[in-house]
C-alpha cells in the first residue's frame, strides 16, 4: 500500500495496548516514513498515534 499526506486511512489493528483507537477509526495521514515503516496520523479522534507498520500495526484505505 502506498500512502501519502492527505490520505484517508481506518485502523485494522495497534499492537498499542495504552490507545483508545478502535478498528474502524478513521483519520488522515500526516507522514509516512517508507524507511522506518512508520505511518503518521491525525486521527478524527483527536489522537496522533503513529502507526509501526513493520511492528503489527494495520491500516487500510478508508
């Protein structure tokens, strides 16, 4: 999945068991650093949980 400032994303799953994010919570992509596998979001929730895609972290296109 190629991902881009601006696109719109819902998360699958976080191995983060601090977050309050649920699957299916939507929000728009800040960032994506191809190198790291780390994904940054600005979630509608307000939340900016990055996503470590190469640690179980999921997102697909909203």
């Amino acid at each position: 999945m190629t991902l881009k400032k601006g696109d719109r994303v819902a998360l699958v799953q976080t191995t983060d068991p601090h977050t309050e994010l649920k699957p299916g919570d939507e929000g728009t992509v800040h960032r994506f650093d191809a190198g790291l596998s780390i994904l940054y979001v600005n979630w509608d929730s307000g939340s900016t949980l990055s996503m470590l895609l190469d640690d179980g972290d999921e997102v697909r296109p909203a």
